[in-house]
C-alpha cells in the first residue's frame, strides 16, 4: 500500500495549482521508499519545454516527470495508482543521515 503525503495548503489552492498545471510539492510513500513526482498538464508543459529549448539550453530534462490531463487532486492520486499497479519508475527521495 502506498501514501500520498499533501502539502497544508493544498485544498485552498487547488483552483490556483490546476490553472498553472505543474504541482511538484506531494511525497508518496510506498515500499519504504519516499518518492516526489512533478505532474504537469500538457499544455503547461510543452510551455516549459519550448521555453527550455528556445533558451539556448537544447534540452529539457525532469526527473519523475507524469503528464497527467488536468493538475488536480483525483487526477495525481489516479496516476500514482496507475503506476505502482505497473510501471513504477521513479527515482527515490535521497536518505538524509542525521
């Protein structure tokens, strides 16, 4: 079983988060594992990739990137069910030594 872990503020903002279409602040735990996806919608993100590329850069790179249709709450947790039900493939949270 895994958890999702959401920020304080995020069932005020949501409208605000699901209109710019990137949120990159929830923690799923699963398999004793912390993992931090970035979701963007489409639309927002051929915006930042376009904008990676003009910029000289020549590449747009995001680690545990899911594109997802709309930015909001039942849309993350589906994705996140989706993948751990199949290919989950994201690069862990590092473990901090106190």
């Amino acid at each position: 079983m895994f958890s999702m872990r959401w920020p304080d503020y995020f069932d005020e903002q949501a409208p605000f988060i699901e209109s710019k279409g990137w949120f990159a602040d929830v923690l799923i735990e699963w398999d004793g594992r912390r993992y931090r996806p970035v979701f963007y919608d489409p639309v927002r993100l051929r915006q930042v990739v376009d904008d990676e590329l003009a910029s000289g850069a020549g590449i747009f790179r995001e680690p545990n990137l899911v594109v997802i249709d709309r930015v909001t709450r039942d849309c993350m947790e589906a994705a996140i069910t989706a993948l751990i039900g199949g290919d989950f493939s994201m690069f862990p949270e590092p473990e901090w030594m106190p």
